[in-house]
C-alpha cells in the first residue's frame, strides 16, 4: 500500500508577518547589534570595533557634548622609519631594530598600539563613508555599554558544505558552548574624519540623541524581556545602564558591561520592523500586502479597475500615433522627452495604478519617474519618491532642479535630512518669488500639428499596391541588402511589381543560390588569384575591365620612359624595379657635387673613409686646442718652448708628498692665485722658525730647564718667563718651605678684616663723623645697658641727657632717636673700635709677609692671591732647578731680564703663528700647532719644498704674463701647457705627410683648411651610387655626369619623369591589387 504525503500547513498572516521582520531585522548571529564582536580573534589580531580606554560611558558622553564642534582626537602614530626614510625601502636590518613609532597624543585611546588603532580606525572611516555616499545612511555609532545575554532559543547544530564535506561536523565540535552573545546597549551618532594623513582621527558626535538599541529590544521580546526606553528622567549613560543592572538580576548569566566601543552598525530598517509589527497585530485592508501574504488572491490587471478616461489599447494597435489621439495635449505636463511607452506609464500613475516601471539602463527610467512628478505636481498632488540608493534620489533631483522645481521637492536623504538642511529648504520655498500665472495657450495649433504628423506617420504605415506593402517596409527591406554584391540585373516594369511576380523572382535567384558548384570552378584555372572570397555572376565582366585597364597603364608608362634613360647613359627600364631604379640614380646625381671616378671604381673606398675620418678627427681636435689656448693667451698664440713649461710643471709624487704636507691638498691653487708670494712666504716662515728656536734655546738656559723642541714646549717656556716677570720679584718668604700657605692664609686673614672695617666704617660714618670713635668708650656701654635700662632713671638722670648729647653732637642728621637705636649705636661703636685695634696688631706679620707688596687697608688683596698662586703654580710645575727659579723669582734683576726674555720669544710665536694661519691648512702645519712635530723637523720639510715651488712659480710667471683669463690652480694650467704641447705634434705631423693625402684626395685635399666633412659625404655618395650601379653597367656618359655633373634641377626633371610615370601606372593598377594575389598566379612575372 503506497504512503500517501499529506501536504504542508498553510501559514498565517501573522506567521508570514512574522518571517517578514525577522528577515528585515536580521535577527541572528550576522548581526552585530545583536552579536557584536570586539577584542581579539583566535589568531590575536584586533577586529575592527575600536575599544576607547580610560573613559566610562559617562566621561566620553561627556566629553562630547563639551565639545561638539572640536571633537576628541585619537592619538596619531606614524613609525620612525617613515618618516626618516619616507620614499625609501628599508633593508632588514633596519627593520629589526626599529625603534617604536612616533606618536602625537591625543584626547582617547583605543585598545592596542597607536599604530593598529589608527589602521582600524581608517577602515570604520572607509566603511562609514561608504554607507553614506551610497544609501546616504550613517552606521558610525558610539556604543556605550554593553548587555552579555543568554539566548534561551538552543543554537543551530554547526553544519558544514555539503559541496565540501557532506555531513555534519564532529559531535564534539556540535557540542561546544558558543561564548555569550554581546549587544550594544546604547548608539551616539558620531562622524570620524581626518584632514589629512598626518593628522589625528578626530571623533565628533552626530546632531542626533542617543539611542537605545531597539534592534536587541525588539530579539529580547521574543522570550518576554522588555528593554526599557530611555525615559525623560534619565539623563546620562550611567542611569540607563544601572537600570538594565535592576532589571536583570534574577538573570545570574546576564551582565551589563561599562565599556565603550567604537563601530559600524547597520541600523536603518528598524521603522519599518515597527510597521510591520502593528500589521501583525491589528491586520491591515490593503490587497497588495495581503495578496503579497498569500491571504488574497493576487490582482490581475484586467480585475483592477484603471482610472483612465479611456482605455489604452494593447502596443500592436499603437502603431500611427494612435496613442495621441488618447491622450489630450491638453491633459499632458510633462518636463522632459517622452516616447509612447512613457506617456503610458505617466497616465497609469496619474490613475492611480499600481505599475512597475523596469527596463535596462539608459532606456529612460529616471526621466519617467521625474515626469510622473511634474505632472502630480501640476495636478496640486504630493508625491514621495523612496530610494534606498542616494543615487537614485540624486539622479531624479537633479531633472526636477534643471527645471526649475528645486523649490517644489524637499530633500530628506541621508545628511540632507538634518535639522539645519530641512529649514534651509522649508526657508527657500517660503521665499520663493515666483507665482502661478494664468496664461492663454493655443492648444488648438498644437493639437494640428501632432495630427499633421500622425498623417505622415501613418501614410508610411499604409499598404500600397500592386506590391501590398507599406513605404516603411519597402525602406527596411532595400536597406538590409544594401550591402549585397551589385548584379547587373535589370526588372521590366518595376512599377507594376506584385507579388506573384516577386515570388518568381526569388525562386528563379534561389534556384541559382542552390546550384553553387558552377561557380567554383575557376579557382582551378589561371583565375584562381583573385582575391574574391565568394564566386559571382559578374566575375567575367570584372575580369575584362580589370585587364582593359593593365594595358592602357602599361602603353602609357612605356611612352613615359623611354628617353630619359639615354641622357644618363642608362639602359632603358623593363620592369617596374628597373623604373625605381633609374629614378633614384637621377635624384642621387642631383646631390652630387663631382668625384673622382677612381672613387667609383675603386675598391680602397673603406681605406679613404679612414683616412678621412682620422684627419677629420685630428682637424677638429686642432681647432678645439687653437680655440681653447686662443682664449687662455689670446691670438697670436704665445711663441713658448711648451714641452719645456710642461716639464717645469711636473711634480713628482715625493715632492707632491711634501708640497701637501706643507701647503694641503689645495696647494696647487696656492701657488697660481698668490702671485709668486708662496716661496718668499715659506722662506720667511724658516727664518721665523730658526730665530723662534735661538730665542728659546737661550731662554731655556737662563730658566735652567729643558729646552722646548715644539711650538707648545717654546710657548710654555715663554709663558713660565712671562709669569716671573709678571709676579717677580717676590719677598724669600714666599718660596720658603710652607711659605705659600702661612701667606695665603695672612692674606686671606688681612682681606677678610679689612673688607670688615670698610663696612662698618661706611655704615657708621654714614649716620657719624669720624670722631664719635674717640668720645664712646666701654663705660658709657655699660650705662647704656645698666643704669639707662630703666625709662624712669632715663627721664630723672643727669648722665643719660649727658651721653646722648655727646652722641647727638657727632651725629650727621638732627633727628630724633630712640633709646634703643642709641644703644645699638654705642656698640657698634665699640664693635668697630675691637676691630681696628686687631688690624692694629696684625698689621705687623702682614708687612712682614707682604714686605713693598703691602700698602695698607688699600692693598690689592685679590691681586697678591693671584700673584701667590701663579708662584705656586709656577714651583709646582717647574721641571727644571726648583731653587734656581726660586732665585730667579725674589731677585729683582732676574725677574726684569725674564720678563725681556719672554717678550722677544713671544714676537718670534706671534710671527710664526701668523704665518702658520695665513692660508696654512695642511697637516703638517695642524700637527706642529698640535705639538706632534718638531720646529727642527718642520723647518727642514721648509727648505726640501722650496725649490720646487720657486720652480713652479717661475714657470707659472711666464704664463701669466700672456694669461687673458683667470686661472683657478695649477691642474687648470697644466692643461692649457699640454694643449700647447698637443698642438705643436699634431702640427709637426700634418707638415710631415701632406703628398699622401693630396695623392688620395686630389684637389679637395687643402692642408688645414680641407672640408673633411664634404670629402667623407661626397665618399658616401659614391659607395652609393656604386650600390645602385654595378661597375659593369658605368657607361662613359655616366661616368661623365659623376665626374663633371649638371645642374641639380637637370637631374631633378629626369627624376620626376620616373616617379609621375611610375605614380600614373599605380594609381590605375594599386586598385588592382586588392582583387588580384599575382604571386600566387601561373605567371614569371
């Protein structure tokens, strides 16, 4: 018994509902408003979605709103290597170890390095602004906390292809708990934009509010959890997310997160979902939707009622502007170009039918829907146009705008939507000037003109006989054969034409179409090189005619050429390749100036070519040397023994050794651009040398010390002179045994206390004179601290009125004083009186110390510490006779005589050191400023290099006197010298030889002054003419016109005799050649 399949359910309305918006919403795990994934993946690269740290929901919120105009920046991070290599491939190593990348702070800061942040960050930005230039949609959102929720539903069993595997996956991996979904609870609006490359992210919020995310509302009502809206008494991020935490804690699995991501949410569908929602549950009475449902029938045009003042017929009876007889022109508004079709489409929708306009691109779509617009809006209707492409809306815009409806439409897309945009609009339609105006219009006239062009339309659409067809078929018909092959057959009484006889025609054609063999048969005779693919009727006529035309082309070319050959001794032409040849010898005799005929029928011609080539060579190098010496020395050229100046010149590597040494790498421009001043220089500088070493020799002994070898060891020994001389002479007791310290430290000791006594002194003369010190002793001190202690004995006491009297006399001002003030007084008297009296008693020891040296409180105290110390330094760094210099430094005449010591040796250094930095950069010279050479060695190098720059200066003299330019060095002139010396060989050899050249050049051979550029062309002209002749074929005559030529024009008119006759015979036979393949024909030639 066979199993009957029972059929499937009907679903309901609410069920088709249903399915609607869970396709509409996407209400699974592709969805990231539902499923959002954040973090890292399993490789541990970061997804997309930008985690902002360091900031709560509240915070960025916040910081936002602070700021909506600037925004917050993101910090930017470009790596080190960019930008000091920018442009430029790194190698590996440098690679591994690059330093880390160079970052700008910022206002946030995204989860991972500044570097993949910013690369993130640049996708969100690519993502976003495509959603927007696309659908006009921003999907750039700030989520602001996040749910962690458990979908009770059990998730799908993971299947793979079956086109790979074809069966489910493991139990194991079926069995793996899938981590808990993540939702973003709420959605800022944002926009990411960056000026340039080298410029931070910055984030700005969008002029919307902050959302909840209704898309994750509306999946958790499916099991009965309704999220909250955002309610007018909560005002931060903080208090919605706090109450989510209320809401679900008999939810152990659920968590609300505080974290904050940055990402792209697809986020435009959810009012329609809400829509859908009240269809599903109150129903809804319009057919379409329940016939879209299944729950109606669906329509049919004939069951729908049209709404059109007539009926439109089926496209078939259309034909001859019926259409137009329809439609009143009265009734007709529309703004662009329309075609009948159009005009059908526009009076459905002013019917108010439902259609579907579609068609491929260009066939007129956009400009339908704007003329259905035009004429709703002519009628006083409204209309919206819904797109979900902005390219659609801007498209359909634009024609409304090119004609002046721009203030009619208000633009609701994408950012066009916004506040501001939406009153910009509203204001420029307010505002608008223009008014409607009633005006008469002749509908008559235009209505006869549409029906005198119907009439011609349908005059080309009526049947005409004998024949039954229309004009416009008869058209279509001749013009797909015009193409065909021309056949000269001719149709008696075409006008009578009909169509019996026209079937006798075609079967008469189609018997021969049918038979095509015959005409085959000539690709196996002589004919078989025509190049005709397909064989015809009129092959014979074309063939005669074609060879009609060969023979007149030939007779004439015959006549053409028949006498110019014999006036250049040349064969009469037989072929077509003798005719181009006989051409080119009489245009090549044009450009000929007369040669040799020995250059004709001689087989040296590569040897002449070399030869010339050579002596054009060494000519231009000639004039070169001559030009470049004449502008050196000017003309004449100097009459000098060149050779003898080059070897004057020459430096051998030894003495280049020492002249670099002593004068740098520079020195040959030395020797030029100073003006023969170097040798008497060096030779000053030795003399310098030698008296500087004298100098220091005899220094060295009175010093009884080393002597110096160096420019720092004279330097030193002058410096050591110079300090006895400055300091000497000195008391004994400075150079005895501790004799520097006890006296630094009476020094010291008397310049503390005198710089004491110069401020007391100046503080208290300042308010007293000078004699107050006399008349204020201890006892009044102590009546001042005593007995005056007491403001009563002060007012009754005698001796109180006394000493302030004594006081007041010496006082510089009248003012009055305080008791107080006088008792600071007296002992700052006392305490200054203590003072003087303990200079007093170590003025003793001071002049002792000090000896001449001491000139009271007035001594220069710091002037005999340094003095102190440079005799200090001096015995400490004394490597000679220490009691010797002590001697030298406490006697009077010593000291005098070092002093006119190192006075002398300091000339001799300064003169030196002068003539070391004139112009001295060398490495010699830097090393005996460095100490690391000796004066001896040094003057020696002096007296080895001399000669050879006395030398080369005298030789440099002698050319400088004829110099009309500037030298730079001596490379410079020692070119100009070997240019010289290069000259007078190749003088010498041309003088030696010039019989051989006459003999192989003739008369074009003229010394120096020969044309070596015309003798090599007028070579060539005859290595050519000899290709285009054989040397059996040189006719006297020909040679004739070689050797003594004719006017070029003579040649010329020969020449063009060969090419207007050869032109002549193509231009009537090249037209042949497209039909004709000759090389594949039976014929020689």
């Amino acid at each position: 018994m066979t199993e009957q399949t029972n059929p499937p359910p009907s679903r309901t309305f609410q069920e088709i509902v249903a399915d609607w918006q869970k396709r509409l919403l996407q209400l699974d795990r592709g969805n990231g408003l539902l499923y959002f994934k954040a973090g890292r993946t399993s490789s541990g690269k970061f997804r997309t979605p930008v985690q902002i740290a360091e900031h709560s929901p509240d915070s960025i919120f916040e910081a936002l709103l602070k700021l909506p105009q600037r925004g917050l920046t993101f910090d930017y991070a470009e790596s080190r290597s960019r930008r000091r290599t920018r442009g430029f491939t790194q190698t590996e190593d440098i690679q591994e170890h690059e330093p880390g990348p160079y970052v700008r702070q910022g206002d946030l800061r995204g989860d991972g390095s500044p570097v993949d942040v910013q690369r993130r960050l640049g996708n969100l930005r690519r993502r976003s602004n495509q959603f927007q230039e696309e659908q006009g949609l921003n999907v750039l959102f700030l989520a602001l906390g996040l749910l962690r929720w458990v979908d009770p539903a059990p998730p799908p069993e993971p299947f793979r292809n079956s086109s790979q595997t074809g069966r489910r996956v493991s139990s194991k991996v079926a069995k793996e708990e899938p981590e808990p979904p993540l939702a973003p609870l709420l959605l800022l609006p944002c926009q990411l934009e960056r000026p340039s490359p080298r410029d931070h992210f910055t984030l700005r919020p969008e002029e919307e509010d902050l959302e909840m995310n209704s898309t994750l509302a509306a999946k958790l009502s499916e099991f009965g959890f309704v999220l909250p809206e955002i309610s007018a008494g909560i005002e931060t991020p903080r208090e919605y997310l706090d109450t989510i935490r209320n809401l679900i804690q008999d939810r152990p699995e659920w968590e609300v997160l505080d974290d904050v991501y940055l990402s792209t949410f697809a986020y435009s569908k959810l009012a329609m979902w809400r829509d859908l929602e009240l269809v599903k549950e109150n129903g809804t009475d319009h057919r379409i939707v329940r016939a879209l449902a299944g729950s109606e029938p669906a329509e049919t045009e004939r069951d729908t009622p049209t709404g059109l003042p007539v009926e439109i017929p089926k496209d078939a009876d259309l034909v001859g502007g019926v259409l137009d007889d329809l439609l009143p022109v009265r009734d007709q508004f529309a703004i662009l170009p329309t075609d009948y079709s159009q005009l059908i489409a526009i009076a459905k929708a002013r019917a108010g039918q439902h259609l579907i306009i579609h068609g491929p691109p260009g066939t007129g779509k956009t400009q339908t829907i704007a003329n259905i617009i035009a004429t709703s809006l002519a009628e006083g209707k409204s209309v919206l146009f819904v797109s979900e492409k902005t390219t659609a809306l801007d498209m359909v815009k634009n024609r409304l705008d090119e004609k002046g409806l721009e203030t009619f439409s208000l633009d609701l897309h994408s950012e066009r939507g916004r506040k501001a945009n939406v009153y910009d609009q509203l204001r420029q339609s307010v505002n608008d000037p223009r008014t409607v105006q009633q005006r008469e219009f002749d509908y008559a006239a235009l209505e006869e003109q549409r029906r005198q062009l119907n009439r011609i339309v349908r005059a080309l659409h009526q049947r005409r006989d004998p024949l039954a067809w229309t004009a416009f078929q008869v058209q279509g018909h001749f013009a797909s054969i015009r193409s065909v092959p021309h056949v000269p057959f001719d149709v008696d009484d075409i006008e009578k034409l009909d169509q019996p006889r026209l079937a006798q025609i075609r079967e008469a054609a189609g018997r021969i179409r049918l038979r095509p063999r015959e005409f085959r048969e000539h690709w196996t005779s002589h004919w078989r090189v025509m190049k005709k693919g397909t064989p015809s009727l009129e092959l014979a006529d074309d063939i005669r005619r074609d060879m009609q035309t060969i023979g007149e082309a030939v007779t004439a070319v015959q006549s053409a050429i028949s006498s110019p050959p014999d006036a250049l001794g040349l064969a009469v032409p037989e072929t077509q390749r003798d005719v181009d040849t006989s051409e080119n010898v009489a245009r090549h005799l044009s450009k000929g100036s007369g040669v040799p005929t020995s250059w004709i029928q001689s087989t040296d011609s590569d040897r002449l070519k070399n030869v010339a080539a050579l002596e054009m060579e060494l000519q231009s190098e000639r004039v070169r040397l001559i030009e470049d010496l004449t502008k050196a020395f000017g003309s004449p050229l100097p009459d000098w023994d060149w050779a003898d100046l080059e070897e004057q010149l020459v430096v051998s590597p030894e003495e280049d050794n020492r002249l670099q040494k002593l004068l740098g790498l520079q020195w040959r421009v030395r020797v030029v651009q100073r003006e023969q001043t170097t040798f008497s220089e060096l030779l000053a500088l030795r003399d310098a040398l030698n008296e500087m070493q004298s100098c220091g020799i005899e220094l060295a002994k009175f010093l009884d010390t080393t002597q110096g070898e160096t420019l720092g060891a004279l330097n030193s020994i002058q410096e050591i002179a110079n300090s006895i001389g400055r300091v000497g002479p000195v008391p004994l007791r400075w150079v005895e045994s501790l004799g520097i310290e006890k006296t630094d430290l009476i020094i010291e000791n008397a310049r503390n206390l005198s710089y004491d006594l110069d401020e007391r002194e100046k503080l208290l003369f300042s308010e007293f004179e000078p004699g107050i010190l006399d008349v204020v002793d201890r006892d009044m001190l102590i009546r001042f601290r005593t007995d005056y202690s007491s403001g009563l004995k002060r007012f009754l006491g005698f001796s109180y009125r006394r000493d302030r009297k004594t006081l007041q006399a010496f006082r510089r001002g009248r003012d009055k004083t305080s008791f107080h003030h006088e008792l600071n007084n007296v002992e700052e008297i006392l305490q200054l009186k203590a003072r003087l009296w303990e200079w007093t008693r170590a003025e003793t020891e001071i002049t002792s110390a000090l000896g001449g040296r001491y000139t009271g409180r007035n001594t220069d105290w710091d002037g005999l510490l340094q003095n102190l110390h440079d005799v200090e330094r001096l015995l400490e760094g004394s490597t000679g006779n220490r009691k010797h210099l002590a001697s030298l430094l406490t006697d009077i005449d010593s000291a005098s005589r070092s002093w006119d010591l190192a006075e002398i040796l300091k000339q001799f250094s300064t003169r030196v050191q002068a003539l070391l930095d004139d112009g001295y950069s060398a490495p010699e010279v830097e090393r005996v400023k460095r100490n690391q050479i000796t004066l001896v060695s040094f003057a020696e190098l002096i007296g080895e290099a001399a000669p050879t720059v006395d030398r080369i200066e005298k030789a440099v003299a002698i050319v400088l006197t004829r110099a009309r330019r500037e030298l730079d060095d001596l490379l410079t002139l020692q070119g100009f010298i070997s240019s010289g010396v290069r000259l007078r060989i190749l003088e010498d050899d041309h003088y030696s030889a010039p019989e051989i050249l006459q003999a192989d050049f003739g008369v074009r051979f003229k010394g120096f002054d020969t044309d070596w550029t015309d003798v090599l062309d007028c070579l060539s002209w005859a290595a050519k003419l000899t290709e285009m002749v054989p040397s059996d074929r040189l006719t006297p005559t020909l040679l004739l016109h070689i050797e003594q030529p004719k006017a070029p024009e003579t040649y010329e008119q020969i020449s063009e005799s060969f090419a207007s006759a050869r032109q002549q015979f193509r231009t009537q036979t090249d037209s042949l050649m497209e039909t004709y393949q000759l090389d594949e024909g039976p014929w020689d030639s």
